[in-house]
C-alpha cells in the first residue's frame, strides 16, 4: 500500500503494561509540508497508574478523568486509516510506540493495522548521534519544548527526522519491518522469539511476570552505572550499537548474567540459557524497547 506522507508520533503510558495515557501526533505529506493540526489528547488508560510512570511524564488519574479510552479516540480519529495511509515515525517506535498501540487496542479486542515505521532512534544510534530524543535535539538544533509531552516529543521527532534525511529513502529506508509479517517460516509477534524455540518473548515476559520477574523499566531512575545484559535484538537496530549507546549513557554492559547482573533485557532471539540464569538468580527482566525507552529519557 503506497504511503500519503508522514505520521509523527509519541505516546505516553501509565503503567508497565503499556497501556497509554496520552496521544501527540502531527502529519506531513512526502515532501515535508503540514498536512491539517496537530493533535494532543489524553486518554484514560482504565488501568492503574504506575507512580514511577507519572513522575516521568507527570499525568495522574485526575487528568484523565472524563478524557476517552483508546478504543473511542482509535476511531473518534480515524487512527487505524492514518497509521495505514502514512509511514509512522516515532522516536524508539520499533521498541516502544508500535507496542504501546498494540497493547492498547488488544485490550479493547482490537487489532493492530498494517504499519511501516521510521526509528528516528534506531538512524540517530547508526550514525552515532545521542539516542536520547533530547541530546539528539540539542546535537542537531532542534527545539523540544516540553520533553515526555507526547506532542511536544512528536514535533521534535518530525524535526530531526527532516534533519537527518527526511523523505530521502537512501538515508532513511522508510520500508522497515513491519510489526507483523514472516520470520523464519513463523507468524512474527512483534517481540520476536526465544531462541531457538517457538516460544514467543511475550510469553516468556508473561512467565516472568508471575514469577515476580517482569523488571520495571520505570524503577530505573538513572543509567549511570546500571549493570546490564543485553540478549536478543529490536529488529533495526545493531546490538553493537544498542551497547555503545548504553556505556556512553554510564551503563555496565556485560555479556553475561550473574549474581551482579541488576537487568536482563531481552528482544528477538533471546538466549534461553540467558533466561534460565536470570530466573534462578532472580535478575529483573526488561525489553531491549524498554531500556531504549530509559536512554530516551
């Protein structure tokens, strides 16, 4: 399906089950020209706050108060028709926003659409430009205005895209992967596999939720000398680069889990004896989008 322009997004969610808080979002045709408002919403998660979350983006259970679920704003404002018709940017989309979305509609029995998606973090981290949104808008000029207010993180998305290549498919390769699709032979969750095994990763976080496992990215208050493992991969992304990012933020990346070992995050193609070793020292476990979301911080 051939894209009209360019939708620049970001959301905010409440708790460590993605379930979102707050919408921001602006549209631009191919060539870079505005195409109607921009567009900032709450949006009652129906789902509990996490303070840990609230001190990040300072929305609480008041603000939303009388504000629409998801599903009534997903079709109060065509969002299914804008996130087909458009290539969806967002900054950490592979590892944060695209599920964010998911999460939210399956909560309210809705699918997700057939999305295209540009990671202005994924092209800032190739090219070795900070992965943080708001280093990366003080490296290139860019204003933030108000950095977790997701229309305020939206317009910085659409202006380091335009900074760093814009619609040059050279530069951006807008056709990434999609959040469903084939991967070896097997449907693709959008989290990916264990390796190895047909287990898919959400399945795996879901065991580790009820083991008391399932690490809160949001309990991170700083990555400066936070021991980490990183196992599996987001699609786009270089491992390598994941782990230069991480040590220049301060972060310990160690190639091993052991008993010093504070998180595990995993992404496709997770290690299975990395897992088991987390498990039986009792390591936190986290996503590779998750931790990418704390380096945007």
């Amino acid at each position: 399906m051939a894209r009209e322009g360019y939708l620049f997004w970001d959301d905010e969610t409440a708790n460590p089950q993605q379930r979102i808080c707050q919408v921001g979002y602006c549209l631009t045709d191919l060539e870079g020209n505005p195409v109607g408002e921009p567009v900032c919403q709450l949006v009652d998660p129906e789902s509990e706050f996490s303070p840990f979350n609230v001190r990040v983006h300072h929305i609480a259970p008041g603000d939303v108060a009388g504000a629409p679920n998801f599903a009534r704003l997903y079709e109060e404002l065509g969002l299914g028709r804008l996130l087909e018709g458009n290539y969806l940017v967002a900054h950490n989309a592979k590892g944060a926003d695209v599920h964010h979305i998911r999460k939210s509609l399956a909560a309210y029995g809705m699918e997700m659409p057939s999305v295209e998606l540009v990671d202005t973090q994924q092209v800032a981290i190739g090219r070795g430009l900070p992965a943080s949104l708001k280093d990366l808008c003080r490296e290139l000029g860019v204003e933030l205005r108000g950095h977790h207010d997701a229309l305020a993180d939206a317009l910085a998305c659409r202006d380091v895209f335009w900074v760093m290549g814009g619609g040059d498919a050279e530069a951006y390769s807008p056709a990434a992967p999609r959040t469903a699709g084939r991967r070896r032979g097997r449907e693709f969750s959008g989290l990916g596999y264990v390796n190895g095994s047909e287990e898919t990763v959400e399945n795996a976080l879901e065991a580790l939720q009820e083991r008391g496992l399932r690490g809160d990215p949001f309990e991170v208050e700083t990555l400066e000398g936070l021991r980490v493992v990183v196992s599996g991969i987001v699609p786009g992304y270089n491992r390598e680069g994941i782990k230069a990012a991480l040590v220049a933020a301060g972060a310990k990346v160690s190639g091993s889990v052991s008993g010093r070992t504070q998180y595990l995050a995993i992404g496709d193609n997770v290690g299975r004896n990395k897992l088991d070793k987390a498990g039986e020292l009792g390591v936190p476990v986290i996503t590779v989008g998750e931790l990418l979301d704390v380096l945007n911080r």
